[in-house]
C-alpha cells in the first residue's frame, strides 16, 4: 500500500518534528543572534531586554542599539529591525504601543524574530537568544512558544539534506517560573508541531491507518491508554456512520481511542476531532480549486491526539479521553451515495444530503460513542464548514456550545492560549431543519448558515445535561498564504493550545 516504502524508510517515521533545544540562560553566551523588543509609539519607543552585557558589547564595537528605533518600529508586533555587531545580530521586534507585554504580544513578537533569523538563507545553525523582558510564567511560556513555534519547518520529503535551522534557543531570565514556562512550552510547541506535520503530510503517505499508527508510535512512551478500532471492529459496534464515509477507499477507515486517566483527577473531558486523511467530497466531488488543500481535512483529529499527549506531558490532574474517527472519502463502486441511509452508532438514522457532508457523520459516531462514557464536558474540533470561513475568515475559528457556560470556559481558554475563536448560535431555525423525510435526520440544510445547521446536527447526538462545545477551524487550520508571526504557511496547529489550556482550567 502506498506510503509503505518512500525513499529511505526513516523519511517517514514519528519522529520528524525536531525543535531546537531551548532553555534558560543568563546572558549572551554563544549567541548567534539575539532577539530584544522595542515597544512605545514609533515617536516615542524604548527597548525591552537590552541586557547591560548586549549593551556594552554594542559600545565596544562604536555601534548604538538605539539605530533600531531609528527604523521607526514601535507599536506594532509584526514590525522588525536588525543591527550588525561583531559576531552578532542583533534583532529587534516590535512589542506594542504599551508596556504591559500581553503574553499573546510576547508571543508574535518572539515569533517574528525567529521567523527574521531563520529567513537567512545559506546560514549556519544558528544559536539564538530571545530577551524581551518577561518574567511571569505566562509571559516566559508565551515567548518560548512563539519562538518554538516559529522553529518549525516542515522536512521536505527528499533526499536532500534539511536546510540548516536553528540549533539552540535560550531565554534570557533567571526566576524558578522562568523555567516552568519554558518546561511548559517545549510541551505546547511540540504537541502543536507534531500536528503539523501529520497534516502537512500528503495523503498517499497518511491515510486513515497510517495517522492511527503515527499515534501509537507517538504516544508509545506517554501514560496513555491507545486503542485502535479497524473496519471489522467498526462493523460490530455498529459505528455506520464512520464505515459509510470510508467505504469508497480502498484504505479502511479507523477509530482512535485515548485515555489519560491521573490519579485524583475529579473531572472528565472527552475530545473529538475530525480525521478526514483527505476529503474528496466523494460522489458530490469537489471542484479541482477546493480539492487542494483536502489533505488538511484530518487537522482536528491531529489536534485532539497531540493535545492529550501535551495534557498528559505536563501531568495535569484531569481525565481526559479523545476519539479520532478516521476515514478517506473517495469515489469507488462502493462509495455511499447521496440519498443513502446511514445509521449511527447511538441508533439514529441519517440521510445523507450530499456526500461532501462527510465530517458531520465521522464526528455523530464519535459523538454518540464519547457521550456513552458520561464525561463532564465534550469538545469537538473539525474543519467542517465553508460556512464558517466565510463568517469569520480564514484567522478566526467558530465556536457552537450547548449553553453559554461552556461557551465562555472555552473563550477563557482560548484567551490564555491565545487562539481566535468567536462564538455563533445554535438557532430554533437550524434545528427545525434538522428532520428528514426518510430518516431521523438529514446531513444538510439549505446554504445559508451552514456553520450552525451542523452545530445543530452535531448536537443531537451529545446528552442535554453533558456540557459541548464544537469548534469549526475550517479557516484556521491552514495557512494558504505566507508565515506570518509564530504561524507558518500550511497547516498552522491551530486549537491545540486553546484545548490544553481548557484542560488545565479543569485540572485539580
Ligand atoms: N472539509 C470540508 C470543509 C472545509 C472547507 C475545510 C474548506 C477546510 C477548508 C467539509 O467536509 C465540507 O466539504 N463541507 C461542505 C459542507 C456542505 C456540503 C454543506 C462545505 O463547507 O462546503
Ligand atoms: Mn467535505
Ligand atoms: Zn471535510
């Protein structure tokens, strides 16, 4: 089968992902390059982190680090500036028009930096220091998750060696929270890498199995529990809804379960996330400009695996399970058809309208089977809807949740990470749309707020008195365009932290 033997075998293992070492030091050192910060207006800016050390090497070479506010970056975070000491460059980011350094600032601007260096062609590895003043916890953790993040490179599939990136980060500071943020961060960034680079993998390379044994090797040394269901296992439990999407594939469908149970954990949540390995639309096939990036279509369930790895790595006091449906929907004599009758796992009968609705189904079965374990609260992550990227763009993901409590408890969580998302009703209108002529349900209403027809779809199959929230990162999950801050071009990561940081707020 494709994917089994592509060059040399350890071009395509679980361990791919590699970040920089990062760690906390107290001075320049060997840096290559170090990055510091220039905040206040463009008439009015100072700089943030200029270590007497940097600025004493700075006078000794007759040179003013004042120069970089000469350039006129001031209040804006995406703004840069680079100065040339011996042996060093010195790199200065824009911070914001206030002095307070917002840990999602700190983030961008560190971002911004790295992405600056790194954009060097035919360099060396290079040693970077980033100092921009932060001292919290959440600030150290924000600056080194900015500069992890935008670390990331996804390695070519070639023969050819990988561009030299960077080879060490340090963060200028000293307290104990220094380290926790930075211990924390190298957690965060590399769930959010990991996932990454499973969605940025082509789909002959990651089909439904492939992304199910990417996760046992990757969660092989973490205390998870993994279980993997394959088609026969499927058919059994009756999941029809996964086992209709995957039928037009000639590779089989799969569900993925993980269990993070800690000692003392008082509070359940289940994660979902949507693994289309690639999205065809199937007999209701996409046009050739949408076709390209359907690789992306597995991002929430590489979202949910790398989140509850990242949940478990940073030992937090919660239990947390996550399924991940995995199908490909493609075209065959076995294919289903629109106008078929599907039957989810809970029972319920659905119509499906239109083949290209796959999401939806993947996730009522996974739905149906997460709401049978009676968790506190669900969260499902998907790229499902058009819809909503029209509603929101391509920066900021929805969110549909069953009440407003669990509504803002994301939003705070998000908040903290860092992470857009803007909440959209579940109305009586889209759930009067819901009951279909053959069968229980129909899998699409008309074209107008099809973002909250399928919140409401979703929604039948999660218990009334368990807390949801369904996030759609149909915009978010993939970069079409540049790097832009600590987000790279392609698939960006996007709702790993937000979900990490929802675990945290329910950890004991
Ligand atoms: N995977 C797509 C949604 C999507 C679109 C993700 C663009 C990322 C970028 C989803 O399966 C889909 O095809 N949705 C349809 C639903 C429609 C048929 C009701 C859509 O949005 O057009
Ligand atoms: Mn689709
Ligand atoms: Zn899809």
């Amino acid at each position: 089968m494709a994917g089994q033997s592509f060059f040399d075998s350890d071009h395509f293992d679980s361990g791919r992902v590699v970040l920089p070492e990062i760690e906390l030091v107290r001075g320049l050192g060997k840096a290559t390059d170090v990055v510091i910060g220039i905040a206040g207006s463009p008439e009015n800016s100072s700089l943030v982190g200029a270590s007497s050390e940097l600025k004493s090497r700075a006078a000794k070479a007759g040179i003013s680090l004042n120069q970089l506010i000469s350039e006129g970056v001031g209040g804006k975070v995406d703004q840069v500036a680079e100065l040339d000491l011996p042996g060093l460059r010195v790199v200065g980011v824009g911070l914001g028009a206030d002095l307070d350094l917002d840990p999602e600032d700190l983030r961008r601007a560190a971002g911004v930096g790295v992405r600056r260096i790194l954009s060097r062609q035919g360099t060396t590895k290079r040693r970077i220091l980033v100092s921009l003043d932060a001292n919290t916890t959440a600030q150290v953790r924000a600056v080194a998750e900015g500069a992890l993040l935008a670390s990331y490179r996804f390695r070519k599939l070639t023969r050819e060696p990988a561009a030299p990136g960077a080879e060490s980060i340090g963060i200028l500071g000293s307290s104990r929270s220094c380290q926790q943020g930075i211990a924390a961060a190298r957690i965060t960034s590399r769930a959010v890498c990991v996932a990454r680079d499973w969605t940025n993998l082509p789909p002959n390379l990651l089909g439904p199995n492939d992304l199910a044994e990417q996760a046992r090797g990757y969660l092989k040394d973490a205390k998870i529990e993994f279980e993997v269901l394959d088609e026969r296992a499927l058919e059994k439990a009756g999941f029809g809804g996964i086992l209709a999407v995957g039928s037009g594939s000639a590779r089989p469908p799969r569900l993925v379960r993980l269990d993070y149970r800690p000692r003392g954990a008082k509070k359940h949540l289940t994660l979902v996330g949507k693994g289309i390995t690639y999205d065809s639309g199937g007999y209701n096939l996409k046009t050739a400009e949408s076709l390209k990036t359907m690789k992306c279509d597995m991002a929430g369930a590489a979202a949910v695996i790398a989140a509850t790895r990242a949940i478990a790595d940073l030992g937090l006091t919660v239990h947390v399970t996550a399924y991940a449906p995995l199908a490909e929907s493609m075209i065959s004599g076995s294919a289903y058809r629109p106008s078929d009758v599907l039957r989810i796992f809970d029972g319920t009968t659905v119509e499906n309208i239109d083949s290209d609705c796959e999401g939806r189904i993947v996730l009522a079965d996974a739905l149906a089977r997460a709401n049978a374990d009676h968790p506190d609260m669900i969260v499902d992550i998907a790229t499902l809807t058009g819809a909503c990227m029209v509603a929101l763009g391509t920066q900021v993901a929805g969110l549909l949740a069953s009440d407003d409590e669990a509504a803002d408890r994301l939003l705070d969580a998000a908040e903290t990470a860092g992470e857009e998302f803007w909440q959209l009703p579940i109305t009586a209108h889209a759930r009067k749309q819901l009951p279909s002529e053959v069968a229980d349900l129909r899998s699409k209403a008309d074209r107008y707020g099809g973002a909250l027809f399928a919140g409401a779809f979703l929604q039948h199959f999660v218990d009334e008195k368990i807390a949801w929230a369904h996030l759609d990162i149909a915009g978010p999950a993939w970069n079409a365009g540049t790097a832009h801050d600590y987000v790279p071009a392609q698939a960006t990561g996007m709702g790993i932290r937000t979900l990490i940081a929802l675990a945290t707020l329910m950890s004991d």
